[in-house]
C-alpha cells in the first residue's frame, strides 16, 4: 500500500509541480527574488556576450565620465545626473524645476544599457512613415552638396494639425510657423526618434527641414570630403539658405548623436551672431577627447566601414572617391577623405 501510495505520488509530482509554482509566485517576496534573479541571470549573460564582442560595459562607460570629470552645481555624486555649466541662477533654477535632473541615479541595467538601446531602436523602434518631402540640393561653396528635405504632407491622405481651444497651430506663434531644423547623425539616415519628432512637429504647424550630410540619404558626393565632426561650415551655409527663405520664421533645430558635434561647435563659433532661436542636442558627444581616443569595438568598427563602403561606392560618390581594396580599414578611408583635400591627418 504504502509503495502504491509513493507511485502515485510520484506519477502526480510533475503535475503538481507547475500548481506549486504557480502558487508560490503569488506572493510578493517570491516574485522579488524571481525578478531578481532573471535580471542577475540576463545581466551575466549579457556581460559574457559583451565580452565575446568586445564591447564597453555601463561601468566603463561610468568610470571614464567620472575621470573627466565636469562642473557641478549642486551637492551631486558622480552617479547622478549633472548639469555641465556655470553656477549661475539659470542653472540653480534648472535643478530645482527640472525633475529629470534631481533623480537619484540614471537608469538602470537593462533600460540604461546603450548597446541594448541601440539595439531596440534597429528592431522596435519603427515609425509609420507617411510623410511625404521634397529635396532641395544646396551647392556649398567649395563645391559640395547636401540635401534639404521639406516635410510637404502626408502620403495617404492629409493628416490633420493640432489646434489650440482659439484655433491657432501650437507651433505658429505668428503669421509665419516656425522652421524645425533637423539635423541627423554624421552616417547619414533618420533615426526613430527624429522621425517621430518630425511627425510630430508637422502636427504641431512646424516647417520641418531635415539636413542630410554629404555623401548620405542618396545626396551626392561632389567633393572628396565628408561632413566632419565639429565642422560648422555645412550648417552655417544650410542655415543661412533656410532663413533666406523663411525670413521672418523662427528657426529653431535639433541634432541627434555624431551630429550634435556641428550644431555645438556652430553656436559655438557664432554665438548670438546665429539665426537660430533655439537649439537642442539629443544624445552629444560632450567628452570628445575621450570619446575620440577610445578604442572602436569591432562589431561598431565593421558596421560604420561598410555603411561608409556603400556610400562612397555608389556612382554619384565614385568620380570623387575611388573606394576600392584600399578601404579594408578605417585609417585609409581617413587618408583618401582627408590627405587628399589637403587637410592634416587626424592623430595616431
């Protein structure tokens, strides 16, 4: 009897074993150690399959924010947000209103993890695009092209704006709307955000303008130079055309990653001299020597070499840049780009 009794047991255990899980996942405490041991279980294999690929983990990416260091207004350790600037009374007044910026910490693994973010962007981060533009080619005054593409309307029927309770655009603070100036990353193409931004703002009664860079976005590379980092010289000449045409617009912009590194050095340069009334930069390159010096991961190096081999390889880039077997690594894409238009070669 007593060995029936165990068979069957035995026979209803696997059965048994899902209800007592279930069971057990009802209770608070349960759930807090599951979740915490899948987020260590995934953590770990993440810093494996980071270490077979090379790449920076979030601590280095903390530990070389902390030596370079920056100047703090408030009582801030170097885990929390800073705000990079002068004590002055705008910056005091940004951290007391501002509550992103007086949080405890930045986000944490997975939602802080930049490979994983850029990741998600290339898998989920899809938006409907049913704008529709039209392209402007600007010639520049060495010779080269970049692109302007106007946001003209919508593809499948004409979306409607976004109006206030007294029936004026949220965007049109006068008779003339103001000009969105975008400005994508240095490789060409928009991202996710910027697209959702740009439907956005079209909804709100914005001009939307994109800014492609040489050689990207299907412009064409007439000269044998790229758009650089930290050049303002495109941008100055892009955002003087636009204000030619919308004189009495505000022109307000917004760039996104490598192609912060113009619109900073820009207003740098020009100063309140700039037509720009307002201007944002979406995830910048603020610690350019570390950033430069750092060591590209493979993976990163491979997938910018042959986004750059496909640009510079299509017909109208080939006059310009003979983009053969001597572009098998990042150093003489560097040479042809830059030696060849005179320019100093940047460091070993």
């Amino acid at each position: 009897m007593a060995s029936f009794l165990l068979e069957s047991l035995l026979c209803l255990l696997p059965s048994l074993l899902p209800l007592v899980l279930c069971l057990a996942l009802r209770w608070p405490a349960v759930q807090c150690w599951t979740r915490e041991a899948v987020r260590a279980g995934g953590y770990s294999l993440w810093v494996i399959i980071c270490l077979i690929l090379r790449l920076p983990t979030n601590r280095r990416t903390t530990t070389l924010t902390e030596e370079a260091g920056s100047i703090k207004t408030d009582d801030q350790t170097s885990h929390e947000p800073r705000l990079i600037c002068k004590p002055t009374a705008l910056a005091k007044y940004l951290l007391q209103k501002c509550g992103s910026l007086a949080r405890p910490q930045l986000a944490t693994w997975p939602r802080g993890d930049p490979h994983l973010q850029t990741l998600c962007s290339l898998m989920c981060g899809q938006v409907d695009d049913s704008l529709q533009f039209t392209r402007d080619q600007l010639l520049l005054r060495d010779g080269g092209i970049v692109a302007l593409d106007w946001a003209v309307g919508w593809r499948r029927g004409e979306g409607k704006k976004e109006h206030q309770s007294d029936g004026k655009a949220l965007g049109c603070f006068t008779r003339s709307p103001p000009v969105l100036l975008l400005i994508p990353q240095l490789w060409g193409g928009m991202s996710s955000h910027l697209k959702l931004l740009c439907l956005q703002a079209t909804h709100q009664g914005f001009f939307v303008v994109v800014l492609h860079h040489r050689g990207t976005a299907g412009c064409p590379l007439t000269t044998a130079r790229l758009t650089e980092f930290g050049d303002p010289s495109d941008l100055e000449q892009a955002v003087q055309y636009i204000h030619s045409r919308h004189p009495s617009s505000s022109l307000v912009a917004v760039s996104e990653g490598s192609g912060s590194g113009i619109l900073l050095s820009y207003l740098g340069e020009c100063g309140s001299s700039t037509a720009l009334t307002a201007a944002a930069a979406i995830s910048p390159v603020l610690l350019g020597q570390v950033w430069f010096e750092a060591a590209v991961p493979p993976i990163y190096h491979w997938v910018a070499l042959f986004r750059r081999k496909v640009q510079l390889s299509s017909p109208d880039s080939a006059e310009c840049v003979q983009a053969s077997s001597e572009f098998c690594e990042l150093r003489p894409k560097i040479r042809v780009t830059f030696l060849d238009t005179g320019r100093e070669e940047p460091p070993s």
